[in-house]
C-alpha cells in the first residue's frame, strides 16, 4: 500500500510545501469542476469593476494546494482529513505564484491526530491562513 | 455590474443550494488543477486497502461546491469570502450526489458581515459542514 509518513514519524515543526502558479487555464478549469462561475473569476471586464481591479483566483483553489500537501508530503497517503479552517486574507491574481505549506504544530498520540498550520503565501505575503487536523495512520494497524 | 444579493436583501433563514454528482472525471479534474494526485482518488487498486474500500472524491471537492453556491447564489457575484470552516464527517464516493446548502445565520449590518452554515448531503447524510463568513455588497457603495 502506497503510504505516506507514519503517525510516529511526525514530529512539531517539520513542514513541507508545494509553489504552483496559477494561470488563467487553471481557474477556469476550477470553475469548471466546481461549478464556480462568478464572473470575479472569469470576465476580466466585471472583474476590473470589482474592488480587487482584475480576475482574481477561487479562495477555494488555494486551500485546495493546501489539501495537495498534506494528501500528497505531510502527512501524504494514508491520512485522513479530519477538518480545516481558512481564512481568505488577500485575492490571488492570475500568474501569482502560490505557495502552500503545512506544518505540524501539535501531536496526539492518544488519537493519532496531527494539528498542523496551514499557509499560502504569495511573494513573501499571507493570501490564505488556518489550521488542519489529520487522522495519521499507525505503522502497526 | 453583474451582482448577487445585496446586504440588505438578505435575511436569517435564507437558504441556496446546488447539487453534483461526483464522476470520476470530477476528481481526476480536481486532482489536476490542484495537485493532490493521492492514490486514495485516483487508484481504485490502492484505494480498495483502504478503508474506505474504494476511491473517494477529495473533500476540498465538497468544499468547492460549498464556495460555488456562495459564489453564484447565496450573496453570488460580489461578496467576498471571508472565511470558512470545514469538517469532513464523510467520505464522498465516485457517484454520489452531493448537495452543498448555505443557510444565512447572523446578519451583522454594521460589517456588512454574513454568517453561513454550509454543509454538503448526500443521501441526506452530512458528509461535511462548517461556517461561512462572507462580506456583502451594499447597494450604495
């Protein structure tokens, strides 16, 4: 079974994170699975009217980088995604480079749970902050 | 300016859905725009050793249906998404139905603030809820 890292292979402090630009390509593509088409997103000309002056990217699609790295790093396959709060901080513009981070900021070992902080940052700047929890598998189950 | 509710439009009670069904090709798209190519959405082999016993849609999914009834309906075009909340309480299958529902909860007239309880069903049973917090337009701003 394609695996992850164990529950008791985690430790506060370790961090892993993934950088994707987002082109235009992608959030239409978001809008597509998801449904999401409010023309903030997709008309370029509504979205010079709004107050963020051009199309900006789903709050969504970042917090879905977030879930990338821990589904895929920290903890990876195998975790289970227990809940998740965000906090939309600033819009993510089109080309903006988004980086997505976790790390573990507390462990229960009682519950296997993993409390981590979840970030993604453009240039240096906050776009999106909150916390995760995650059940993490044990070596021996 | 294409525009969804007002601020003042809006009362407690006030509810908006839609409702998906996730295909496979939903989650090989969202695992594409966002990353998260874990094997627990896109291998049925690996996913049926875990246990959930077969593939299942990744939860940001759910939340994505979440933001698109916000982003298109209930305010729709034009508010801004403040915050969220999110607990996965289910997992989501290849197939199911997903009903994502916002209901309005608060109404803070001075912020201009909105408080939503969202959740997504399926078959009637919460696979995930939460909070929303979005910041609504005003008819004369």
């Amino acid at each position: 079974m394609q695996q992850g890292l164990y529950f008791d292979e985690l430790a506060v402090g370790q961090s892993a994170e993934i950088t994707r630009v987002v082109g235009a390509a992608d959030v239409e593509a978001f809008a597509e699975v998801s449904g999401d088409t409010n023309p903030a997103h997709l008309d370029e000309a509504y979205a010079q009217t709004t107050p963020f002056g051009g199309r900006i990217a789903h709050g969504m699609l970042a917090a879905a980088y977030v879930s990338a790295v821990l589904g895929t790093k920290l903890p990876g396959p195998g975790a289970i995604y227990l809940s998740q709060s965000l906090r939309f901080r600033r819009p993510v513009k089109i080309g903006d480079p988004v980086t997505a981070r976790v790390t573990v900021k507390a462990l229960d070992a009682k519950k296997s749970h993993v409390t981590l902080e979840t970030l993604c940052l453009v240039n240096g700047k906050t776009v999106l902050d909150g916390e995760a929890l995650v059940l993490a598998p044990r070596r021996d189950a």
